[in-house]
C-alpha cells in the first residue's frame, strides 16, 4: 500500500492533480453536452450527426500527418525549452500545410461515396474543417506536456471543455443539429485565441529539420492512433451500414458513454507521466517499479468502481432516455470489457511507443481491428448492439494482453 501511496504524490509532484481536474472536467462537460444534446436534438438526425462525427475522429490523428506525434516523443528528449519551441514552429508549418491538403482530399472523396443517411455527406465535408484547429490545440498542449508545464496543458483542456459544452448548449437551442455541428467545429478555434498570449514565440535561426526517424515514428504512431480511435468508432459506423434504424446509432453511442469515460483515468496518469518514463525509460528499475504501482493501482481502481457502475447501470442509462434500459446487457458487457483496458492496454501501448516501438502499436491494433471488423457483421445483424457491446469487450482484453506480452519481449532487450 506504502507504494501505491509514493506513486500517488509521484504523481501529484508532477501536477497530476491538475490534469486529473482537467481530464474529469472533460468527461464532465462531455457527458453534459452530450445529455443536452439528446434533449434538444431529435434522435434520428443527431444519429445521422453522430455517424458522420464518429467518421472525422477517425480521421483526426490523421491532422497534420502525424507529426504531433512524433513532437511529443522527440521533444520530450531535447533538454532545452529553445529546442522545443523550435520543433514546435516547424512541426506547425509542415503539419498545418499536410493537414489543408488531407481536408481537400476528404472533400473530393466524400462527395463520390453514397451515404444512406440523408445529409451525412453534408456534416462530413464541416466537420473536416475540424481538423485543423484540432491539429493547432494539440501542439500547444504537447509543448506545454514536454516543458513539464501540466498546469497550463490542464488550463486548456479545462477552457475547451467549458467552451464546447457553452456553444453545444447555446447553438443546440437555437439551431438543433446544425448548431451542434458548428459549435464542434468553433470550439478549438476559441481556445486556441486564449492560449495564443501564454505563448512565447521566439524562434531560434538554428532550428534543425525534422529527421527521418521522426517522421517514421510519427507516422506508425498516427496510424496507431487511428486503428485504437477506430476500434471505439467502428462499431457506430457499422450498425449505421447494417442497421436501418438511425436511432440504433444513438442507442450505442450513449449506452458506451459511461464504459468508455472510465479510460480517462488511464489517460490522466499517461498524460502526466509518459514524459517522465520516457525521460528515464532506460532505468529499467524505475520502469519496472512504475509499471507494478500502476497495475495495483487499476487493479484496485477497477475492483471498486465497475461493480458500482453495474448496480447503477438501469439508473445512468434512464437518465439519458428510457428506450435505454433496455440494452443493459450491452452495458454490463463494456463494463467487463473496460476492466482489462484500464489495468493493462493504457499503460503497456504507452510504454511501447516510449521504447519507440510505436509501429508495434500500430500492428496489434489493425489486428484487433479486422478481428473487430469480422465480429461486429458476424454478431449485429444477430444481437443488434449487444452483438457490437460483446466483440468491443474481447478486442479491449485482447489488445490489452497482447500489448502486455510485447512490451515484455523487447524490454527484455532493449
């Protein structure tokens, strides 16, 4: 217990608290704008929103052609905020100049697929425009991150959580999905005007280029990235395909709601720590001490909060809508799935791409994903989205595990 308490200050030592106020409040004002949205929006159209949505956060990671990825490994390397801010600069002309070219092509493509909801290809050629203001925000947080400056990394999560919660809420009113829609694609711009005065923007004449390996790097991490993104929206997008009924795709989306925001807590402790185990990865006692903390720790974690959510679950799924608790089974299955994401599969994917063995990622992912894929038209069509609850809680405990494995080979030789 003595040791799962140090690595809690540890944790608290690295602002940790600040980013744990700043993940919680995210998932808050998520969950809220997320309530306000089904009240104010009818059910079929916001499903219709919510498909085309889930298909731009696919695409997200894709903003900047992966760069920002490779900006939190490598800059987290250099000693020198000067350095950092160099590769800051040049990683947001390059990346913002990548990420005009892949709105562009989402354009031209889209317009040649036949969607079957009506407007769908409409919201996707907006919400594109998402991608670069996205793509802006997350370099300023990552900089912050790699300068072991979380309390401002923490302020900015916390304004775009309160921002898009207020224009969700205020735009939903007035205009329904359409409102909606804009105040996705409004928000990072808002937050970004904010944050612009906190940062200095001198820049170094002798700012190096952006090597191989970083763009390597960036590369399989994005991909990674994406497969991970797309094993939580896949399952959306394809009852959308098998399913007729629009409302099905609501169902889902706020039936996983409270399963999948309990990977929060995982992505607090990595995005306090992961600068600091890959400062010190070839400790491998620090690295060893740090994974058994965090194992007890989420062990613990899961122990106490899933049986709660289980016996609440009629309770939290009626809040959003009635029609709900209905699919409780499919709720009490992501619980069980969750359990495996939140002791394992956070912690030993991070440590990879650390090691930098992000493509590793990557190929346990797109393994998961076809797997996910073959599932998921095997078992809607049967169970609906029960079948889609059951496939998501094998993939969590199959990547998890699998992750776990990996990263214990090549550590071993690292």
């Amino acid at each position: 217990m003595n040791s799962i308490l140090n690595y809690i200050q540890n944790f608290i030592n690295r602002a940790g608290a600040f980013v744990f106020a700043a993940t919680f409040s995210s998932r808050l004002f998520a969950f809220m704008s997320s309530l306000v949205a089904i009240k104010l929006i009818d059910n079929k159209e916001l499903g219709v929103v919510l498909f085309a949505y889930n298909i731009i956060v696919f695409l997200i990671p894709f903003s900047g052609l992966g760069l920002q990825q490779g900006f939190l490994r490598f800059g987290a390397l250099l000693k020198s905020e000067e350095e950092k801010r160099n590769l800051f600069f040049e990683v947001l002309k390059k990346g913002i100049k990548g990420t005009v070219f892949f709105i562009l092509s989402i354009i031209v493509v889209t317009n040649f697929i036949s969607f079957k909801y009506e407007h769908t290809n409409t919201y996707i050629v907006i919400l594109s425009f998402l991608l670069i203001p996205s793509y802006i925000l997350e370099l300023f947080k990552i900089f912050f991150r790699i300068n072991h400056d979380n309390k401002m990394f923490s302020k900015i999560e916390i304004l775009n959580s309160i921002l898009l919660f207020i224009l969700i809420f205020a735009f939903s009113y007035f205009f329904q999905e359409n409102g909606y829609i804009t105040a996705l694609v409004i928000s990072p711009v808002v937050t970004i005007l904010f944050t612009v005065p906190k940062f200095n923007f001198k820049i170094s004449k002798n700012a190096k280029t952006i090597s191989t390996s970083f763009w390597k790097y960036g590369f399989f991490a994005t991909l990674s990235n994406v497969v991970t993104q797309l094993l939580f929206t896949i399952d959306i997008i394809i009852i959308g395909f098998l399913l007729s009924n629009s409302e099905m795709v609501t169902f889902y989306k706020y039936i996983t709601l409270i399963p999948f925001s309990l990977l929060f807590i995982p992505r607090i402790f990595m995005s306090t720590d992961f600068v600091a185990f890959t400062e010190n990865i070839h400790d491998k006692a620090y690295i060893k001490k740090y994974i058994k903390n965090y194992v007890q720790l989420f062990s613990l974690i899961a122990i106490v909060i899933l049986p709660l959510l289980a016996l609440l679950g009629k309770l939290i799924l009626n809040l959003f809508d009635k029609q709900l608790s209905s699919f409780l089974t499919a709720y009490y299955i992501l619980l069980i799935g969750v359990a495996g994401a939140l002791i394992l599969r956070g912690l030993f994917g991070n440590l990879l791409s650390s090691i930098g063995k992000a493509h590793v990622n990557f190929y346990v992912g797109s393994g998961a994903l076809l797997i996910n894929i073959v599932g998921n038209f095997y078992l809607i069509p049967k169970y609906g989205i029960t079948g889609a609850a059951i496939t998501s809680a094998l993939i969590m405990w199959l990547t998890s595990l699998t992750t776990y494995f990996i990263f214990k080979l090549y550590y071993s030789k690292f």
